[in-house]
C-alpha cells in the first residue's frame, strides 16, 4: 500500500487548511469546530490547536457521534450491534459558525448523518464542512468548502486515515478491494 501523505504532509495540510479557515471568517468570534468521530474528532482538535497558536485565542471544539443517524443502520442484516459513542458539544452551536470535520469525504451519507445529527443540538448560523481526503463518488449532493487532499479512486478502494492518537503513526494510504479496513 503506498503512502499517500506521511506525518509531515498531514502537518502541513492542516496548517493551510487552519490558515484558510482564518481567512474565510476573518474577524468571526462565533467560529467553532465539531469532529465526526472517530478520526475526525482527532482532525478537529489538531486544527483547533493549530488555530490557537495562529489567533492566541481557543476555539470551542466538540465531537459528534453519528451513529444513531446513519441510514444505513436498518439496511445491515442482524448482526453486530453498532458501538455508539458518545457526542461531546461542550458549546451552544446556536449562532455559531460551525467547521464540521471528517477525514475522508466519499459518498456523502456520513455527512447527511452528521448534518442531521449537529441540528439536533440547535440552529447554527452556517456549517463549513473540512476533510483530510476527498475521493470523490458522491451519492449525495455534499461539497466540501475546504480538502486536504483530493484523491481520485475506484469503488474497488478504500482510503485509510490513519492518526497518531488512535492508530499509531499518521499516514493516508489507499487499499485495494479485498485488503481489511474501509472508509465512509
């Protein structure tokens, strides 16, 4: 599997990305960042991090579960239980300007989840939405405003994310139909 992006590839994306979300809402107080769990979550408090060192200033940032949303869930034979996590939006998203983030953007149905979900918790003055990798194959009509990478693929792959906080090492690698793992 050839690695697509390393750990230093991964920091500079998200330090443009950071910048680029600065430069869209110069100014905007009502700025906060909301991850889609799992690695999402991750990506998200990264670029809050990064956005701290660049403003001085902390940006609310929360992560969303989105299992009980996905439309996918009575489509599956009995089988496992999904794992449901918890959502922690430690923030009122009312009036905000919410970055939703995720790490590889593909059919858009997880974002259709995420977006039902995030209103659940109130009415946000507009939602942004960032990914790491987007490889295209929209099912939906769902546009990310900022990507890292765009990353053309066949249905036959599949992009794995990986981060240092949950598998180990940071790397963006894309696996062949058959090979274990896969994405939204």
């Amino acid at each position: 599997m050839p690695v697509l992006m390393d750990a230093d590839r991964m920091g500079r994306t998200l330090t443009r990305i950071a910048h680029e979300v600065l430069e869209r809402n110069r100014g905007d107080d009502e700025l906060a960042l909301v991850g889609i769990r799992t690695r999402g979550a991750v990506i998200a408090r990264r670029l809050a991090d990064k956005l701290h060192d660049i403003l001085g200033a902390e940006v609310p940032t929360g992560a969303l579960d989105i299992t009980l949303y996905r439309d996918d869930l009575m489509r599956q034979p009995v089988g496992p239980q999904p794992l449901v996590r918890r959502t922690e939006i430690p923030f009122s998203i009312d009036d905000k300007r919410i970055v939703l983030v995720d790490d590889v953007l593909y059919t858009g149905r997880t974002i259709r989840a995420a977006l039902d979900a995030l209103i659940d918790f109130g009415r946000p003055k507009s939602i942004q939405l960032i990914v790491l990798v987007d490889r295209g194959h929209r099912e939906l009509p769902i546009k990310a405003d900022y990507v890292g990478k765009n990353l053309p693929t066949s249905t036959a792959q599949s992009v794995q994310v990986r981060m240092e906080e949950t598998d180990g090492r940071d790397e963006v690698v894309i696996q062949d139909d058959g090979d274990v793992g896969g994405d939204e």
